[in-house]
C-alpha cells in the first residue's frame, strides 16, 4: 500500500511540474502546434490561403501552403515564429504551385 502511495504521489508531482512548466501531451513548451497555428496567422489575411502541413526534417521547419495569389512578406512568418520554435532553426515555405522560399532562420 505504501508503495502504491508513493508511485500515485510522484506521478501526480510529475504532472504538475510539467504542467506548470507549460509542457502539453504535444510535447515542448506550446506543443507541437505553435508553428502551425503562427503559419495560419501569417496567412490569415490572404484570401484562399491555407497551411496544408507543418513538418520538420533535417533541423528544418518546412511550412506547405496552398495560396491562389502572391504569399504575404516570409519576414512576418520568422517575426510570428519567434519564441515558437528555437533560434537559429531553417525555415523553409513550400508553396502547392512548386515554389520554394527559403525564408531564413528564426530569431535573426
């Protein structure tokens, strides 16, 4: 019994230390997420825009979109990325029409 106490208690404390760190089921701080929902800010006030998917390969964030007309400024998608994911990390735009930005890395 007083084992079974003290498991339930550390995995209790466990929960409420990370939670209180910020970290989700997503994993990370903001979860897995954030570099999706920064993308849809980005693309928010482009009609017919849309973020098809957010992944990583190779230390690189790629962002897929689907726009019918020109993409807005990728400076303002570093800006919204900023503190979203780490420092230093590639981003790179792979718009549906076959065109590739290289937008440059967060936080410089």
């Amino acid at each position: 019994m007083l084992f079974l106490s003290n498991l339930l208690s550390m995995v209790f404390a466990g929960m409420v230390v990370f939670a209180a760190l910020g970290f989700s089921r997503d994993g990370g701080p903001g979860g897995r997420r954030a570099p999706r929902r920064a993308a849809q800010k980005w693309l928010s006030d482009s009609p017919g825009a849309a973020v098809t998917s957010v992944d990583a390969q190779s230390r690189t964030l790629y962002v897929h979109v689907r726009s019918p007309g020109a993409l807005p400024p990728v400076a303002d998608l570093l800006d919204d990325l900023e503190g979203q994911v780490p420092d230093g990390v590639p981003i790179v735009v792979d718009a549906a029409r076959g065109q590739q930005i290289i937008a440059g890395k967060v936080g410089d």
